[in-house]
C-alpha cells in the first residue's frame, strides 16, 4: 500500500525512539485503545465555555477616556497639595481614577472641587461634600441566607460549579480544576462594607452601588456556585492576584453570559507609593504609557491556541441548573475591581484594604485628611511608612 503524504508527514516528524514506540504500539493493540478513548472523550466533552475566534468582538483601550482621566488626577493632585503640605496621592486613588465611569468620576470630582472652592471662602466649612464625607457611614443590612456553616456552604456551591463546567477549566480546557471565586468572600469584612460602599456610591453611582453591595452581601448568591468560575491551579492564581480579568459583554436570552478574556499589565510600585512631580510619569511608571497594549502572560486554550486578549466565551449554566449560570452583575464588579488591583500594584484584593495595626487604611492614609473623612478614618500615616515615587529624580 502507498503511503499518503500525510503518512509520510507522520513519520518524518517522529524521533526514531518515538518510531519504535509507535510501531510496538500497533503491535500490541494500545494505540487503537488509546485512540478510541479519544474519540470517546470528545463525544462526552460538552463546550463549557464556547471559544468564539479572536477579533469577533473588538478590544478597547486599556484605559478609555484616558486623557480625561489624566486630567482629572492632576487636578485632584494640585488640590491636594492645597489642603495638606506633606500628604500625597497615591496609586489606589490612581486605580480609581482610571477604572471609574467617566461621567460619575466627573461629576464628583466636580463637586469635590466646589466644595473644595468655597471652603476657601469659609473656614468653618466641611471641605468635602456630605455625600462623600458621610458615605462610609452608610448602615449595611446582611441579606440573610442558609444557615449552614460558611465551609459547608462552600464545599457545596464548589462542586455546583464544577459539574456546571464539566469537570474542566472553563478557559484552558484542563480537567479536575479549582473553584475560584469572582468576588472573593474574605476582601471585605463587615466593618469594610461603608468604606467599599461609600467608594461605589461616589464614582460608580448610587443606583450601581445598591446592586453591587446588595449582591455582596447576599449569601444564597455570593456563597453559591454564582459566584465561581472553574479554573486551573494557574489560571486561578493569576486571577486572583489580578493578572487577568474577565470583561462580561452581554447575557443571552437563555441566561448565558458572554465575557471576553483580558491580560492585565503589572509592575512593581505598590498601592500605598505617593505621587509627587509629573502626572505623565506617573502614569508611565504604572504601566499606562501604551494605552493600546494589554498584558501578555502566556498560557493556551483547550484547541492548543495561545490564550490571548480578546477572545470571547459563551459562560454556560448546567442544562438541568440554569439558576446557577455566573453572575453577570458579580462579573462586572469584578472586571473593575481587578483592573484597579492592577494599575494599583495590590497582589490581590485584601491588600486595598489591608490596615497597618492601627486602623490605618490603603485608600484612606495617602490622600488626605479630607479623604480620610470620606473613607471614615482620622488616623494620620507617617511619611517613612509609604513609598514615593518621585518623576523628577
């Protein structure tokens, strides 16, 4: 029998060890056993998540409306160095600067500067507005839930969400995978809830914010398979840690969620580290000087492709449990919350709000005292106890 050129293919691209092997393999019969297993498992293997080609859905900027946004910080920059001669600010307030929406950041940066403005005018005045100054006081209800202990909980909504994705990461196709959560029960205990709703409540709004938090503190969604994605061991650490981010595009008609897959960029300045010279240095030494570029991490799909920014996937619930299809709304928050721990420099969420000992807060200490009022803390940070990223050195 002649060979085809696909034979001939496969033999001039086996190592001569690798010939051996296969021709004993033929011989004894394994190789037809190991193919019919394969058939098998792409019979049995369902598309959890569906893998949509890259380029079908655009990729955006890394920071939109980036000028605006630098602007913007200036400006909060220069009022700072108005109000406090030793307190700067610092890249969690850059994050928030460069994640919000644009209209609301606007807006309050608008009112900040008002109020900022006619405190001039009058000592006895509270320089920020009350709705940010009194924002993280906001009384938080805990929505209630199961009553089962948090671990056995957890243990449940985990295999919920595995035998939802098949048993596979929903991104590289890996089997046995973990369950990672998208919005990580431990970043905020319940005295952090006014700060972080507080934060919502003045850049994301106040319809937005009432969802969010709602979302965070209901146990039957935020401790259930709606708030776990399946990923690998990898996978799930460069999540977590904020080195890549899942953007939800849309949810269809039968509850499926469409997201698209980002890189995000890293880089070596933490959140605490003052700002001091040029906002464009700054903003260089965050990693945001090409604003066409997106991280780069390698890593590949199931199909053996280079998993890269920009491709899109179908998030689809067990046929025989649609309820427990990912949160689209938990999936928004956490597209702009792992974008702020990226351009912040925090290793994972806990970190933007992790306290030195002493009641002192990441977003609360490097800004002002006047965004100390916001973020509800009076406690003053030594300069030695943050970095100072300093442009005109």
């Amino acid at each position: 029998m002649t060979a085809s050129p696909t034979d001939m293919a496969l033999i001039f691209s086996l190592e001569e060890d690798q010939k051996k092997e296969l021709i004993d393999m033929c011989i004894t019969g394994e190789l037809q056993g190991f193919i019919k297993l394969r058939q098998q498992r792409r019979k049995n293997t369902q598309k959890v998540p569906e893998e949509v080609p890259l380029g079908s859905e655009p990729v955006l900027e890394y920071i939109e409306d980036l000028e605006r946004r630098r602007r913007i910080f200036e400006e909060l920059h220069h009022l700072q160095v108005q109000v406090s001669a030793y307190q700067r600010l610092n890249m969690a307030v850059l994050g928030v600067v460069m994640v919000a929406p644009i209209h609301y950041l606007e807006a309050s940066f608008d009112q900040i500067r008002h109020w900022a403005w006619a405190s001039d005018r009058d000592a006895n005045r509270e320089v920020w507005p009350p709705s940010i100054s009194t924002s993280a006081h906001t009384s938080t209800q805990s929505t209630p839930g199961m009553n089962t202990p948090r671990d056995v909980r957890n243990e449940f909504a985990s295999d919920l969400c595995k035998q939802r994705d098949n048993d596979e990461c929903i991104l590289t196709g890996t089997l046995h995978p973990e369950a990672a959560q998208i919005f990580p029960l431990e970043t905020l205990r319940h005295r952090d809830l006014g700060r972080f709703e507080g934060l919502l409540q003045t850049f994301w709004g106040e319809e937005q914010a009432k969802i969010w938090v709602d979302l965070v503190q209901n146990k039957t969604i935020i401790e259930s398979a709606r708030n776990l994605l399946s990923f690998n061991h990898q996978i799930h650490w460069w999540f977590k840690n904020g080195n890549l981010a899942l953007k939800p595009l849309r949810q269809l008609d039968d509850g499926s969620v469409v997201v698209q897959f980002h890189w995000l960029k890293r880089h070596q300045i933490k959140p605490t580290t003052k700002f001091e010279g040029s906002v464009n240095d700054f903003v260089k030494n965050a990693g945001l000087e090409d604003n066409s570029a997106w991280g780069d991490i390698m890593a590949y799909t199931k199909g053996g492709l280079p998993l890269r920014t920009g491709q899109t996937f179908t998030l689809k619930a067990d046929k025989d449990r649609p309820e427990l299809v990912p949160s689209f709304e938990l999936l928004k928050l956490s597209w702009d919350m792992l974008r702020i721990i990226a351009i912040s420099g925090a290793a994972e969420p806990k970190a933007l709000w992790k306290e030195d000992g002493r009641g002192s807060n990441t977003w609360a200490d490097d800004v002002s005292s006047r965004l100390r009022s916001w973020m509800g803390q009076d406690d003053q940070m030594e300069d030695d106890e943050s970095e100072t990223v300093d442009s005109r050195d």
